[in-house]
C-alpha cells in the first residue's frame, strides 16, 4: 500500500487534532481502505456491549470497560472507500482548510521508562504468571505491556498505518480517533462474525491463530462481510 498524495496525508494527520471522530481500516489481504467519520457531537458511549443492538458506525472497545475506558461508537456520517473516495470526502469538510492550520495538543506525558526499567518490569509480571500456569492453576493466561516511547515532531500517523498495512498484509489494520478514547493504531487477527447475506457464524475469540507466513492461501480469501475483534497489537499516539 502506498501513502496517498501529501494534501491528503496533511489531512488525515491534522484530524487527530480536531475534535472530530474518524476511523480508517484496512481488512486482511486487500489495499483499500475504508474510512468512517461523525461530523458533529461527541461519540456515543455505551455501558454494555448489548446495547449495541441496531447502532451502526465503528467500534472500540475495550476488554475490560469502565469509566475511564467505555466503549464507543463513532456514527458514519460520511463513509468512504480507497484513497480517491476518502480524498473527496475529507476535502468537501467545512473546516478541511482549517484543518491544516491545526496545532497539536499541549498533553501532560507519561513519565519516560528506560528500556532497562521496562525489561525488568515485564520480567517481574513474567514470573508472577508462569508460577500459577506450572501449577495448573490456569490454563491460559495472556501476559501484555505497554511501552512509553518519544516520537519526534514530524511523527505521522497515517504513515504509521501504512507500514502496519505493509507489514501485517493478514491482518486487520485500523487508525482510530475520537476526542474520548486518544489515537490508536492497531492490529488484529482475530474475528468475531463472518457472514454472508442471512447465514452468518460466530468464532472463538481466544483460539491461536495458525501462522501461514505471508503467502495467501485458497482458504486465506476473505469473500464475506467481517467483523473484527481482539486488538493484539496497538500504538497510542499521545
């Protein structure tokens, strides 16, 4: 995949700076991308993910939802498909020349963490999870950090999903913002509900995925409509 024009990569990157809430993804094995943006109010949070009977739009949500951690909805008041069709969209936007002007975000930073102090915190979690596992305690456990690293000023986002879509051609690839959750990049392999017309079949969330390596597979032809879940991979952008 490449980056489109630079008018537009300015766009897309000036939108995390706006108080507006979009979301760009890319599904497995494809170049296109799809683009969802709420023009107006702030995205819809929701308590419980039942409530997401009959609501449309994009979806974050987290494993473990709270106050600080809700799960939202961002409605698709303009959707659009590949490069051409999002450039469109995003140049007809009211305030796409102001856009441009936008400066970021004066935001308060987690304090730094060496890679040594990092190491040695992932060590420390590390041997509190494999003790319980030795004795059967479990059966499973899945061990995540997180890391705080500076990026510099001309860091941009939208590149950043490019790479990942270069870099991850199996997986669903998504850049996602909205004033609530922060900016994400993120990734993931795993899928909740494939379908097609009136059949459709739910899939196990926690089940390993087979590594098949980047060369695409008669069976790896994704011809349905997908829904995906489970974010193994993700990138906060403060």
């Amino acid at each position: 995949m490449n980056l489109p024009n630079r008018h537009i990569q300015n766009l897309l990157d000036c939108l995390i700076r706006s108080r507006l809430s979009f979301a760009l993804y890319r599904l497995p094995w494809t170049d296109e991308c799809y683009f969802v943006l709420q023009q107006s109010g702030d995205v819809e949070q929701l308590a419980d993910i039942r409530e997401l009977n009959k609501k449309k739009g994009f979806v974050m949500a987290p494993f473990l939802q709270s106050d600080h951690h809700p799960l939202i909805v961002i409605r698709p008041d303009i959707t659009a498909y590949d490069w051409d069709e999002i450039s469109e969209a995003i140049s007809s936007l009211e305030c796409a020349d102001a856009l441009l002007t936008c400066k970021n975000q004066t935001e308060k930073l987690s304090p730094f963490v060496s890679e040594e102090t990092d190491k040695e915190r992932y060590t420390q979690a590390f041997e509190r999870f494999i003790t319980p596992l030795q004795k059967k305690h479990f059966q499973k456990l899945v061990l995540s950090r997180s890391s705080t690293k500076h990026i510099n000023d001309d860091f941009s986002p939208l590149a950043a999903f490019v790479r990942a879509c270069n870099n991850y051609p199996r997986m669903m690839i998504y850049l996602c913002h909205t004033p609530v959750s922060g900016t994400w990049v993120g990734s993931t392999p795993e899928i909740l509900l494939s379908g097609h017309g009136k059949e459709w079949h739910t899939v196990a969330k926690t089940k390993s995925c087979q590594w098949t390596g980047t060369r695409r597979t008669k069976t790896s032809k994704v011809m349905w409509q997908i829904t995906f879940v489970g974010l193994s991979r993700n990138l906060a952008i403060r």
